[in-house]
C-alpha cells in the first residue's frame, strides 16, 4: 500500500503552520481523554479528601465528576461517528468495536448514575462514602476496559488509522546523523564526541 511521503522541510513561521492545520483526523481519540482524566481525576481527589478529611479536594472530586459526564455526551457523539466511517468487515476487528461500543453505553449509564448519587449527597450536605468510592472504582474499571478495547481497535487493527497517515521519508542506514549546528563551543565539542554525557 502506497501511502503520501512527509515532504515540505521545516516549519519556520505561524503561517506556514496555519496552512498545515486540518480538520481530517478523527475527533474521537482527543475527547476521550478528557473523560479518562476526569473520571480517574474523580476518583483520586474522593479517596484523598476522604482519606485526609479535606472538603476541598472532595469537592474537586465532586466537580471533576460533573465535567466527565458532560464531557462523555461529546465522547461518545464522536464515537458514534467514528464507528459509522470506520471500514470494518464482520471478523475479530469488529466484534472488538461492538463490545468497545456496547461498553462505552454501560460505562455512561454507570457514570450518570454515580453522579447524581454524587448530587443528592451533595444536596444533603453529606460526604462521601465507602460505598460511593467503591462504586466509582467500578465505573473507573469500566472505562479502563472500554478503553483497553479501544486502544486494540487503533493499535493492533488499525482503525481510523490504517493508510491515513503519511510516511517519514526514510533515511539511508549508512548516512551520518544530521549535523549539529550551535553558537556553543561546549554543544560542538559534545556532538564531536556523540553526544556524550556530561
């Protein structure tokens, strides 16, 4: 398969940048970090305020939890368009995308129901529990599996991913390493030496 080779040298200005800015790539990959991080941000700040009685970082858990509900509705709008474009046949690749999908439902499901429990603790002036943390563990380990089975579909299939990228140009084995060009005695002096430690 003949992909595009990287071409065009260095980048030197905004503008040259600007021009290389599209907005092909899937917008999937990028949002569900945010869900990943304030989850799992979620979790961490509820264990310690709970742990060390620090209202404050429980509160952070609170607000990390309601910003990966809301962020998760756009997670999985992106997914969903990711699943319809992708070009899977009925295999292996694709019964990994039914259950990275049928899990990313569970998943929310789980989330909105550990966040409202988080809400009507927070209307009654209580603070977090065992049960609670427990609970948002299992939503965590959820979103850890869904996201293990997401990962195989990029990684080991290629999805979204598979001849949408363009090749480095490939440098000859035997050719020296770019030179290193400095104002500095001491970096010349190192490149001299291969690069070697101080």
């Amino acid at each position: 398969m003949s992909r595009p080779t990287e071409h065009g040298g260095t980048i030197g200005n905004l503008g040259q940048a600007l021009s290389l800015f599209k907005m092909g790539a899937p917008m999937h990959p990028i949002f569900v970090h945010f869900t990943i991080a304030l989850t799992s941000s979620s979790l961490i700040f509820d264990a310690l305020g709970f742990f060390f009685n620090t209202p404050s970082l429980t509160a952070a858990g609170g607000w990390t939890l309601v910003g990966s509900a809301l962020m998760t509705l756009v997670t999985l709008s992106t997914g969903l368009t990711s699943s319809t474009r992708a070009p899977i046949e009925e295999g292996e690749a694709r019964s990994f995308l039914r259950a990275h999908m049928a899990l990313g439902l569970i998943f929310y499901g789980l989330l909105m129901a550990v966040t409202l429990w988080r809400l009507s603790l927070w209307q009654e002036g209580a603070g977090v529990t065992w049960l609670y943390l427990a609970a948002l563990g299992i939503v965590s380990f959820v979103m850890t599996v869904q996201g293990y089975l997401g990962g195989e579909l990029v990684y080991r299939y290629g999805v979204e991913v598979e001849g949408a990228h363009r090749e480095l140009p490939e440098r000859d084995a035997k050719s020296a390493p770019p030179s290193v060009t400095s104002s500095s005695p001491r970096a010349a002096s190192l490149a001299e030496k291969g690069g070697g430690a101080a």
